[in-house]
C-alpha cells in the first residue's frame, strides 16, 4: 500500500512566506522527520517510516492558516521555521488514512514571490539546485526539495548524517542557471527523476542535492 508524508505550510492571510524560506523550510522539515529518535529504532513512527521508504517517496504539500493551523499543530509532528516560512511535516500514512484534518486542507494556492533574490549560498553549505528549465508551483517545487534532501540524507554516511544533525541541518535551495545545472548533471550528486502525475513531464529531473560530503 502506497504512503504519503505531509507536509503543511502555514499561510496567513496578511503573512505569506517568502519562496526561498518554504523551499528551504520543506528540504529542513523532511531531514527533521528522518532524524527524529520516533523514526528510528523502535520509535512509534518507525514502521510507518519504513513502509514510506520501501516504495516511492511521495509527498503532498497543504497550506493552512488560523484554525486550520492550530488543528494541524495539535497532530504528531515535526515543525520548523526558516525565515518567514512555518512548515509542519508529518509521519507518512497509507494514502485512505490521512488525518481528516489534514486531507481537507488545500493543495492550491502554495505560489510565492521572493521580493529579493537570495543570497549566495555559503561555501560549504549543502545546496539543493532546481532546474531552471522548468515551471513548477512553489507547492510541487517544495516536494521536490523536499525528495533532493531525503536522497542526500539517504546517501550520506552515519557520522556525516549525525553532524548535519547536530548542526540543525544548515543548507540553501537555489535555482541553478542553465550552464550549471549541465554541469551538476555530470556529477553523481543525487538527482531526482519525477514520475509526473502534477505540473511536469513524466522522467523530469527537478532537483539536484549537492552535499560536500558526497563529492567524489
């Protein structure tokens, strides 16, 4: 039976986050659930956990504000904020057990500006690069960063996880101009291939997680 993770993102009426902050709130928010002590070992959402990962990681993006917020606040979870972005992930369930509070948040209406272009990411701060050729919703594109994180959290090393962790998991999400993103292509960063039921082409490389840690 298929799972979804959740993940929802709190939108104001008169309090819209920024583009660059829900990407990056999204890409953090999943790394938290990996890491969390109730994903692993005998935690309460290990098996659930398991069950996700054993077939295709999919992800589902709400937004929600006031009532709806606090409804979703008060289910287990994991909430992080990243500037003016608040995102609330949640363990993945088969896709008929959704929380009715949950399912019955919109999907729609996750498109966000960002009024200044970000800055340059760091050296040394694990990047998730997105694809500039194509048009994604800022909801389908946070799903995206989202699966680049869980690849690179995937491939990296115990010792390396443990020290991302402890550091609050640092890292940027960019969209990488065309040139690069021809380059990172060449590399053996993970790269995500979308099975294209929203927005894009089915085989669609959307994201590409660039990790120091995973350069060869």
């Amino acid at each position: 039976m298929e799972h979804v993770l959740t993940l929802v993102i709190r939108v104001e009426k008169n309090a819209r986050p920024q583009q660059t902050d829900a990407l990056e709130a999204a890409a953090t928010a999943v790394l938290a659930i990996l890491a969390d002590e109730r994903s692993t070992g005998e935690g309460e959402w290990a098996a659930a956990m398991t069950a996700w990962q054993d077939r295709r990681i999919r992800k589902v993006v709400r937004r929600a504000r006031g009532a709806e917020w606090r409804r979703a606040e008060a289910l287990p979870g994991v909430t992080v904020i990243q500037g003016t972005a608040e995102v609330r992930v949640f363990p993945p369930v088969p896709l008929d057990d959704v929380p009715k509070d949950l399912a019955k948040l919109q999907v729609a209406g996750t498109d966000f500006d960002q009024p200044e272009p970000p800055a340059v990411p760091h050296p040394g701060v694990p990047v998730i690069w997105i694809n500039p050729t194509l048009q994604m919703s800022s909801g389908k594109t946070m799903a995206q960063v989202g699966h680049g994180a869980q690849l690179a959290w995937l491939a990296l090393s115990e010792a390396a996880r443990k020290d991302w962790s402890a550091a609050n998991f640092p890292l940027a999400v960019r969209k990488a101009n065309p040139a690069h993103w021809t380059q990172l292509l060449q590399t053996d960063f993970p790269v995500i291939q979308d099975a294209g039921f929203t927005e894009i082409e089915p085989g669609s490389r959307t994201v590409i997680a660039e990790h120091p840690q995973l350069r060869r």
